[in-house]
C-alpha cells in the first residue's frame, strides 16, 4: 500500500520492502516481525523479486514469517509455485476480507489457501461498517478511507440496495438467534473450517466489549442455512468489494 507521495515507497519491490522493514523494526523498537504479509501483489513487481526479498530477511532473522493479503487464488498458487522452483520461502497465511456480505473468497481463495496449507487471517468482518448498524439508507461516508471508496458506500447503487436488504433478513436471522448483529457477523467468519481467525478492528472499548463474545458463538447448521439462503456461498453482493478485482481488470493489464 501507498505509504506516501514517493512513488518507491509501496509495492512488493525488493527496494521497498528492505527499506518498510526498517522503519518497521525501528517503529516497534524490536529486533523481528513475527508474521511480514504483502498487501496485494504489483503486476509490475515478480513474485520472484518479492520472495528472494522476504527470504532474505528471513534468513537475517528480521522476519519470522511471510504471508500474503489480498491474493487471488492464482495468484497465491504462482507465489506457492515461484517459492518451490527457486528454493525460496513461501506464503505461510493470506489475509483476505471476509464477512456475511462478502464471501467470494469461498470460491477459490478459500480451498487454494488449504490446499498449500496456508493459515487464513480473514478481516472486515463486519463488512466495513454494514455489519455494526453504521449504515443505512441515509448513510454516506465520513472518514477520509470511506470517502475515497465513496461508490462503495452509495446507497442510490442496487447492489448496496441489495446489501440492505441482507443486513435487514440478517438482523432477523440474529434476533432469532438471541445475537447481536456484530455477534452474528463475526462468528460466521470464523466458523468456515478454512478461517484460522477473524482480524476485527474496534476503536473504542465500548466497541471492543461488543465483538469479543462472538468468539464463544458457535452457530448451528440452521442458523448457517439461513445465513446461505440470504447471501449465497461464493457472492459478494457488491462485485465491488472484491479486493483484488480492481487490480486484475485495471486497464493496463487489459490494453495493449
């Protein structure tokens, strides 16, 4: 991710990670990183370049581990493939968003990450707010991150009306299960057999208080069915929400 204006300070490049790593170690005032993940792989970037970088720093003893964020599946099996030719260490987690509105990485991201035997660290659980009450018909974005995905966020869009349509059979769902929303919400990302455990991002303690318990929830099959009838295994409701859709059919890589 962009960390500024400076055009090398993002990407997988071998430049920029030795130099992020760094700043990291210097940041925490510690002498490794336990789990160093790459958010989004760069077409303009080789696997290669990138791993042969994190293996270095591995093998310094500055990394304990690597993981991916945000990969597809094809693309977790060409790094996978990549680190097995040249000898070099491998994606041990992938970070993908997951939640009861977004669930395409069901499809392959999901059985890719198994079958190389890849921990998943599943985030966005409440679906950037659409889980937690935070939005409805009258909602628009106030943070700067949200304003930048401004479309994301458009209800006059059908496929967030059709998001809110969900969250309103979803909230029933929990009522009936004697859950909150939030509850609900991330007890189904961490149920999948696939998901090593759900990242969730509260800022206050109030928040905090309210998305912990979900971590004793265990959801029945009925419940599960529901939730399938709703939101259908493998949808995202907004093709939008696909975290590396936007990258795979950018234009560059479309035009000659």
């Amino acid at each position: 991710m962009p960390m500024g204006d400076d055009v090398n300070r993002r990407g997988p490049s071998r430049r920029w990670i030795m130099t992020a790593v760094e700043d990291s170690l210097r940041r925490l005032q510690t002498d490794h990183i336990d789990l160093y993940q790459v958010h989004r792989p760069d077409p303009a970037v080789d696997y290669e370049e990138t791993l042969g970088a994190l293996t270095d720093l591995v093998r310094q003893g500055k990394v304990r581990y690597i993981g991916s964020s945000s990969f597809s599946g094809s693309q977790i099996v060409e790094a996978q493939v990549t680190a097995r030719d040249r000898n070099l260490e491998r994606y041990r987690t992938e970070q993908p968003p997951f939640s009861l509105l977004t669930r395409s990485i069901e499809l392959d991201v999901l059985p890719t990450a198994r079958r190389h035997g890849m921990g998943i660290l599943t985030y966005s659980p409440l679906g950037g707010g659409w889980l937690s009450g935070s939005w409805s018909a009258d909602s628009s974005p106030t943070s700067p991150a949200r304003q930048r995905l401004a479309a994301r966020f458009d209800m006059s869009l059908p496929e967030n009306q059709r998001k809110l349509e969900a969250v309103q059979a979803l909230q029933q769902v929990a009522d009936d299960a004697g859950l909150t929303m939030i509850e609900l919400a991330i007890a189904f990302a961490i149920t999948h057999p696939a998901v090593t455990s759900a990242i969730i991002g509260p800022r206050t303690m109030e928040q905090l208080e309210s998305q912990l318990p979900a971590a004793d929830v265990t959801l029945t099959a009925a419940v599960l069915d529901r939730i399938d009838e709703i939101v259908k295994p493998g949808v995202n409701l907004n093709p939008a929400d696909t975290s590396y859709g936007e990258q795979v059919l950018a234009p560059a890589l479309r035009r000659r």
